[in-house]
C-alpha cells in the first residue's frame, strides 16, 4: 500500500512499510525511510506504480481548468475527494483525487485552505480583486525584469528620470526601481552611482556630491523666501574711517579696523562687526532662517549663505558706505603697544576701503615691512596694526612663528579648468585680522561674563574644543575665554551673542536669559552643522583635487606642474588664522570632462603623471602642492616624512578614490 501525504507545504508519495496507527514508517521512491503523521496522509493508493504516481497525478491536474472547477465548488467548505466527484462526474480514482487535490492546493486565489484536503471557494469579489492584484504583481515583475535588462546593457529606463535623486541618495526597496536596480548592479558588479553613471543618468560627478548635500542638509532648496529687515533707532555716526582685510570673493564682510592717533600720543585701534541683529530681532522672519542654516556653507568654486542677499547687502561692511556697527576701540600705548582699556558702543561707521588679498598681499608681507617700503594705501596704519598683532600673540603665550609652516589652498575653477595655489599661514594679512578678532571675541567674551550674561563660548581644555554657555579658558588661543562674535554675517552663533552685548551695552535685559532653551538648541545645532558643513567641504576639495590631478594626467607630458611653493597672489580656501574663516575663491562650472566616464587611464600612450607625495603613516600618503591625502597600497615600509614619487593610475570622481602605483623615494633635498 502506498500513500500521499503533505509535508512542509509540499505533497510526497511513499510506500508503507509499517502502520503504528497514529504515525507510518514509509520508504520513498529513492529508498530513503521516514516516519510520517498519520493526519498528514491525504489518501492511500496501489495504482499507479508508486515511481509513475506523482507525474501522472501533476499531468492530470496540469489538465483542470481552475476557473471551472471554482464554479464546481459549494459555497461552503468541501473536502477535495468531493469536489473531485462534482468536476469528474463520478467516484474519483486515486489519480483523479490526487490530481484534483494539487490544483486546489496550487490556486490559493481561488481556493482557501481551510483544513487537511478542505478548501473553500473564494468569494466573486475576493476572487475578482485577488486576480486583479496577481494580474498588477505580473505586470510589475514583467516591467522589473525590463528595468534590470536595460540597466544591464547601461541603458536608462525613461521611468526611471524621475526617480533618480531618490535611487541615489534614500532608496526605498521596496519599489520596482530599487529591486532592478540593485540586480543589475549585481549583475554588472557595479554601484548604484557608477551604474547610473554608465547609463548616463549622471551627467555630473560635481553635481553627484553636491546635491546629495542637497538633499540631505537643503531638502527645500537654497532659495530664500523674502525677508523683511526691521527699523532700528538711529545710531551715532563714528567719526573715524574703517577699512576691512577680506579675500577678493567675499561678499559678506563681517569686520572692519579703524586706526586714531590720539591727542596724548596713543593710539585707538577700533574693531568695527557688521551688526545684522539690529534688523534681525529674536525670532524675526531674518533670524529662523538663520537658526535653520546657521552658518554660510563653503566649498571650491561657490557658496550657500546663511542670509539672503537682500540682508547681506544692508549689513555688509562694503566700500563707501556709512553701514550700522558693533565697535571696540582700543586705546594703544604709544610707545610699548599696550593696551590701556575697552571702549565698546553701537553707532554708524564709515567703510573707506575693502582691501582685498590678492592686492594688498604682495604689498603688506614680512619682506616689504623688514625694508619699510610703505608705499600703499593704509601703509601706516597696517605697520602700526603688525606691530600690535605681535605684541598681542606674545601676551598670549604664542611665538611668533607659531604657523609659518602651515599653508592653506585655494582652489579655482574657470572654464572647467581647476588651478590651485597655496597660501602660507600667519603672514603679517592674517596675523593682523586674527589677533584684533581674537582680542574682541576674548574681550565681549569677559564682559558678558562680567554682567552676568549668558552667551555661547568656544573651550579648549586638554586638548579638545567643545561649545559652552560658560566662560572658560581656550587653552590653543592661550586666552581665559573666546567667543564668536566676530563673523554675525556668516555664523549664527555670532549672531546670537552679538545680541546679547547690545542687550549689555545698552543697560537693558538680556536676549537670552540662563538657561533659554533657545539658546541651547541654537548651540547644539550648530555644533552639529558646523561639523557637517566642514566635511563637506573637506569633500569637495578632495573632488576638486582629484579633478585637478584628471586635468593633469590629460595633460601630461612626462613632468607635472603641480606648485611648490607659497604664492603671495592666491588666497585660502578656508580657514585663516586662529579659527577666522575665508570665503572661497573660483568660479563654478560645469563638470564637462567628466560627463562620459569617472575613471580615466592614466598610462596612456605610455605616458604617465608622477606626482610627488610625504609619507604620514604606514602607506597614508599626502601629495605635494595639493590638500589630497589617500593609502597608496603599493608603498613599501618607509618611515614618516619620506618623500616618494607616485605614478598616477585609475581616478574614480564618484568614490573619490585614486589607484596609484610606487615610483621611487626621493633622497633628501631631491625635487
């Protein structure tokens, strides 16, 4: 005697060798012996062979048309040999019975399992929304397996258009555009961006970086809504003129100095902030948008303000203008350069001049001073600002050449050509508007604390730099306490705290009481976005970099031009000294070179780009000229600070990644 019986979901046929009653030893067709519950035998059979059972029974089921048989079914439960004689007309043999059991059991649609062999029909309208749903899934597996093949063959499906900022960057898989995508990649051995980009859906490898940024951190764009600035009372208007140091690009100019000789033989030195809060009151339209971004973004070749022009352009301390103003003057002993005290007030101040980088550097440097040649507009003025900036770094416990070996880069970009120059840190441009900031942001920093104000603080304490309501020393600087206040056009934090020293000044209450939940929330959000917005910017200069080592390997024939030495013209990329940002330098454009491929051969015709690099760690490596630091796996064990020369492989603008093979180790002094 031979038996069908169900396990797992799946019917099984098996001769018995022993009937326990509640349980049977069978033997399958390949010998093989088990032990089955007897309520999982569906019927028992002697014909057919138990070796021709099964096919013969699937044959015949293959033969049941499932629509009629539904129309067979009660409207109640049945069991399957039932239904087997209502469909054949008669008493069912073993194979009909079979037969009819496994189409019931493999059209769920049209018949619920409600038992062991008892089914019950499916109602019309279940039926009919039950066909309707399997007949949209096969539409969908169909259009699917179309997406994966057009992928495959790096083909973008016109569906797909739409989609494409969401399969980059927040994919949903459980969408059709996921599932193909992701097998095609596997079929391809590709990433989602590099498959994309194969399928020229990436016009870009720029825009790739940049609008993941986008998206994550502008979902609702950069635009501005219109923003409308308060009235404020009049201020008095300084009888002094200020003329402000900034890069050639930067539109929003925070600060500005002014130099008085005093009646007595002193000196006044004033610090003049550009002061949007007087426009800006607490939770005025102006200040959400800034508590949103809460500082400017910065990048090679462009920006994303913190403020709209509208209001940049009212409270920028621009050439020729009579602009609102945070002041300190500092008067300045004559003769040893003390400073002697603090006067701080609210008013108007005149804007004379904007020097800029690129023309005054080559003008005001350590070489001109050492000769006196001091030929140039505010040339007095900017000895007199020197000598005060050394005399301010020494009172802080710095030397004087604390930085004459750290540089900064700037990148521009012009008709799709990247050039990048490099800037010494801690030339006399710097060190005169880093020292004056650090003097104010230690100064209003003290008073606050002073009249019990709370404000926002950058620590340093055992090495690390944290946010704090508190006044505590920042030990880097070499100064009891440091806050932002300098840059209110750019940071919001500036903001904030500038608020609460015109609250100060002007006898009235604070903005921000202690333990203002604004005030913490202003703090922590912006701790988390600075962060943020850095590395993106650290990202972007890596493509960047890599894009000029694109430019180069194109260009190559047997040398680079990579630069090696400072050039007084250029202008940092960011960063200045002492925690003072720069604006960014270049002109965006559009990543024509890259509109067709991301990895491009670097041993072309035999030729290769060897670059120049400096060991830092085991085979991390930094190159010469260029702020590009990668692990270059082909390096031998050499020790830090060895000079090596790299042959330039493979370079992958999505991954940003380069392949690089060992060329040699320079020997000391060698170029």
């Amino acid at each position: 005697m031979n038996i069908l019986y169900e396990e797992d979901g799946n019917f099984k046929v098996g001769s018995i060798m022993a009937d326990n009653t509640t349980s049977l030893q069978i033997e399958s067709v390949s010998g093989k012996r088990s032990k089955v519950k007897a309520t999982n035998v569906m019927l028992r059979f002697t014909q057919p062979a138990l070796a021709e059972f099964m096919a013969q029974a699937e044959s015949l089921a293959e033969g049941i048309e499932v629509d009629f048989l539904w129309e067979c079914c009660p409207p109640d439960e049945f069991g399957s040999e039932q239904i087997a004689a209502e469909y054949f007309g008669h008493t069912p043999s073993s194979l009909e019975a079979a037969a009819t059991l496994i189409r019931l059991h493999s059209a769920p649609i049209y018949f619920h399992k409600k038992g062991k062999g008892r089914y019950r029909a499916a109602p019309p309208d279940v039926l009919k929304a039950a066909l309707a749903g399997a007949e949209r899934k096969r539409q969908q597996l169909a259009l699917q397996a179309r997406y994966t093949e057009q992928l495959s063959r790096f083909e973008l499906p016109a569906e797909f258009a739409e989609h494409l900022t969401q399969l980059l960057y927040k994919p949903d898989r459980n969408t059709l555009e996921v599932k193909a995508l992701e097998a095609a990649c596997a079929a391809t051995h590709l990433s989602v961006a590099h498959l994309l980009h194969r399928c020229g859906a990436l016009p870009s490898t720029h825009d790739y970086h940049f609008h993941k940024f986008l998206f994550e951190n502008f979902p609702n764009g950069t635009g501005f809504p219109p923003v409308e600035i308060s009235p404020w009372e009049e201020l008095p208007l300084a009888g002094v003129n200020a003329f402000s140091i900034d890069d050639a690009t930067t539109t929003e100019i925070d600060d500005a100095i002014s130099v008085t000789k005093l009646a007595n033989g002193n000196w006044r030195v004033g610090v003049h902030i550009a002061a949007p809060t007087l426009g800006l009151p607490r939770d005025s339209a102006g200040d959400k948008i800034a508590a949103q971004r809460l500082s400017t973004v910065y990048m090679p070749g462009q920006k994303i303000t913190m403020l709209p022009d509208s209001v940049v352009q009212a409270f920028t301390l621009c050439a020729d203008r009579v602009c609102p103003a945070l002041s300190m003057y500092n008067e300045v002993d004559g003769e040893t350069l003390e400073i002697l005290g603090h006067e701080s007030r609210v008013e108007r101040i005149h804007i004379a001049a904007n020097l800029r980088h690129d023309t005054l550097e080559p003008l005001f440097n350590e070489e001109t001073l050492a000769a006196g040649k001091l030929d140039y507009p505010y040339a007095g003025e900017l000895a007199l600002l020197w000598n005060l900036a050394q005399k301010l770094e020494t009172v802080r416990g710095k030397p004087s050449d604390n930085s004459t070996q750290q540089v900064d880069y700037n990148f521009q970009i012009d008709n799709d050509r990247v050039s990048v120059t490099l800037r010494r840190r801690g030339s006399p441009i710097d060190k005169v508007v880093s020292e004056l900031m650090i003097l104010v942001n230690r100064e209003w920093g003290k008073h606050l604390a002073e009249h019990g104000f709370v404000g926002i603080y950058r620590t340093q304490q055992n090495g690390k730099v944290r946010m704090s309501t508190v006044a505590a020393p920042h030990q880097g600087l070499g100064v009891a306490q440091y806050m932002w206040s300098s840059s209110p056009l750019r940071r919001y934090v500036d903001m904030v705290n500038q608020r609460q020293i015109i609250a100060m000044l002007r006898n009235g209450e604070p903005t921000y009481e202690k333990n203002d939940v604004a005030l913490y929330a202003a703090m922590r959000d912006f701790d988390t976005m600075y962060t943020i917005y850095n590395d993106f910017q650290r990202h972007m200069e890596r493509y960047w970099c890599l894009r000029w080592l694109q430019q180069e390997q194109a260009n190559v024939h047997g040398s680079s031009t990579l630069p090696q030495t400072p050039s007084p013209q250029s202008s940092p990329a960011s960063g200045g000294g002492s925690e003072r940002e720069v604006g960014q330098a270049g002109i965006l454009s559009q990543d024509k070179t890259s509109q067709k491929q991301s990895l491009i051969p670097a041993n072309e015709s035999l030729r290769e780009l060897v670059v120049t690099a400096v060991v830092l760690r085991e085979n991390l490596v930094k190159v010469d000229g260029i702020p590009l630091i990668f692990r270059a796996p082909s390096l031998p064990e050499l020790p830090a600070n060895t000079r090596v020369q790299l042959a330039i492989g493979e370079i992958d603008l999505l991954d940003l990644q380069v392949q690089t093979r060992y060329a040699g180790t320079l020997e000391e002094g060698e170029v």
